[in-house]
C-alpha cells in the first residue's frame, strides 16, 4: 500500500502526490478515452461525448457526496450543532458544519453517483437528440473501467476496506492508511501497534470484479448492438450482485445498516467475524433495489417485444 506515490518540492514546500488522487485521474481519463473513441466510432460528436463527459463527473461527485451525507445525517448533525462538546467561535461553528463538503476527507456513495450522472446523461442526450439508450451502452463499459481504477485508488489510501479475516490473503493496513485511523479511533487497534489487523481486502475485489465486467461487456456488446440499453442493463445486472456480496466483506466504520442480521455459519465459511452482521446494509438495500428496477425494466422490454407489429391494410 502507497498512500503516497510522490513527495514534489515545488517553491520551497513539500507537495504530496496521493496514490489515491493519481489512480483516480487515471480512471476517468481511461473511462473518458474509451467513451470518445467509441462514441466517435458510433458517429457521435466527439467536443459533445467530452462535455457529456464532464457534467457527468461533476454530477456523480455531487450526487455520490449528497448520498452519502444523507445516510450520515445524524453524524454530521451532530459534529455540527456539538463540535467537540467545547464552546467554539463562529469561525470553528462554520468549520464543522462545513464538513459536509469536505469531500477530500473520503465518503462517497456510489449508487448516489450513478442515479445523478444518468439523470445527466438523460436530460443531454435529449437535449442532443441522442438516444439516451445508445448513450447509456457508450458509457457503460467505461463506468466499470474507471471505477476498477477508482477502487485501486481505494486499496492504496486504505479506505473502504473489510472485516478482520484468517484468509492468507488478508492484508494489515500500517499506521497512516484510512484503516489504521478509524480504527484506532474505534478501539479495534492495540495501543502502540504499527499495523491494523489482517483484513479483507474488499477493494481488491471489488476492482477484479469490475474489470470483469469491463470484459463481459466489451465481448457482449457487439452482440447486443442491435438491442439500444442492452448493454447498460447488463453492467447493472452484473453490478448490483457483485456490490451486494462485497457489502458482507466491508469493515469500515462508516456503513451504516437497514438493520442488522447476523450469519455465524455463513461468516465462518467467509473467513469473517461470526458476531459481526452480513445484512442488510444501506448499500446490500439499494442493490436489491437496483435489482428490482432492472427486472421492471426487463419485464417491459420483453411485453414490448411480444406486442405484434401494425399490419398495413391492403390496398
């Protein structure tokens, strides 16, 4: 882990260059790269897809942080009205409440992201005279690929990580990483320890899973091409299952739950902490909503396809 990939010494100041900040930038730029190319390739505009491009980041930036501060009202009320339990000036008032901007501290929620970055494409591509369907396949694969780099970037910082696991392949965030922080500040870290314990590494499966789903999508959608959303549904039926499994693995301290089941047999199997729950987090909820959605959307599909053509009369 490499929270930091560079120091730079620019004016006599030492500037951090954060891995997670770099692997950020390099996922969308690939994201967007991929999306000009085969947009252009589809005979649409090339400035238009950059600038769709561009509000959609801004829209799932905004729209990822405003979920994520709904799910934790109660905290950032709390930090705003109390502050420290200490009197405080205006000025530090104005600071705590200001935290719900503060998205460089960490906290996003992406199904936040995407229901504002498609309401985005909607409301462009109508405006465009676009499909919004064939919009929706363009940026498809290119949401799977940008979010596999941006979940590297998540295992470099140290944030999103999982539960404490017995798996060989668990991973002990150092002093300084996401993890080691809160959970310190959670008690979960011996005093003097310079590691977390060894943990799941809920990022890493989360970015193979993605790249997966890059894959699949790039091999299906020359078959689906005749079939406008086709591709988008497929990445949300492939998305959605993979979110809610990855969801039992999660640790960090800012989850919150829809409420709380408990699986020891399951979570043993799982290399997880058997007092620890596996359902029903606010991120398993919107899969299974999501999963909902997208069985309305095929069942509509489907009758659609079942309704005969319009026979011309005869002459």
């Amino acid at each position: 882990m490499f929270p930091v990939l560079l120091d730079l010494k620019i004016g006599g100041r030492d500037i951090a260059l954060h891995s997670y900040g770099v692997l950020i930038a390099l996922g969308l730029a690939a994201a967007i790269a991929l999306a000009y190319r085969d947009g252009r390739r589809d005979g649409l505009d090339g400035g238009r897809i950059l600038d769709l491009a561009f509000w959609m980041v801004v829209a799932g930036l905004v729209g990822s942080r405003l979920l994520y501060v709904l799910v934790n009202a109660g905290d950032f009320a709390r930090v705003c009205t109390e502050g420290g339990g200490e009197p405080r000036s205006w000025g530090a008032v104005f600071s705590d409440c200001g935290r719900v901007l503060a998205v460089w501290e960490g906290g996003l929620a992406f199904y936040g992201g995407l229901v504002a970055a498609t309401a985005v494409a909607y409301r462009f591509a109508t405006r465009e005279g676009w499909s919004f369907l064939r919009v929706a396949d363009l940026f498809a694969p290119a949401l799977a690929l940008g979010h596999a780099f941006g979940r590297l970037g998540c295992f470099a910082a140290g944030c999103c990580f999982g539960k404490e696991s017995t798996g060989h392949w668990a991973f002990a965030f150092p002093r300084g990483s996401v993890a080691f922080d809160e959970l310190s500040a959670a008690g979960a870290v011996p005093f003097g320890a310079g590691f977390t314990a060894p943990l799941h590494p809920t990022q890493l499966y989360e970015a193979v899973g993605e790249l997966a789903i890059f894959a699949v999508l790039m091999a299906a959608r020359g078959r689906l091409g005749g079939r406008r959303g086709a591709v988008f549904l497929l990445y949300v039926a492939l998305y959605a299952p993979l979110r809610f499994v990855i969801e039992m693995f999660r640790g960090d301290t800012a989850r919150r739950f829809a409420f709380e089941l408990q699986a020891p047999r399951l979570a043993a199997w799982l290399h997880l902490p058997a007092h620890e729950p596996l359902f029903l987090s606010v991120g398993q909820l919107s899969s299974l909503v999501v999963l909902a959605a997208l069985a309305v959307s095929w069942g509509y599909r489907w009758r659609q396809s079942r309704v005969p053509a319009p026979r011309t009369p005869a002459l």
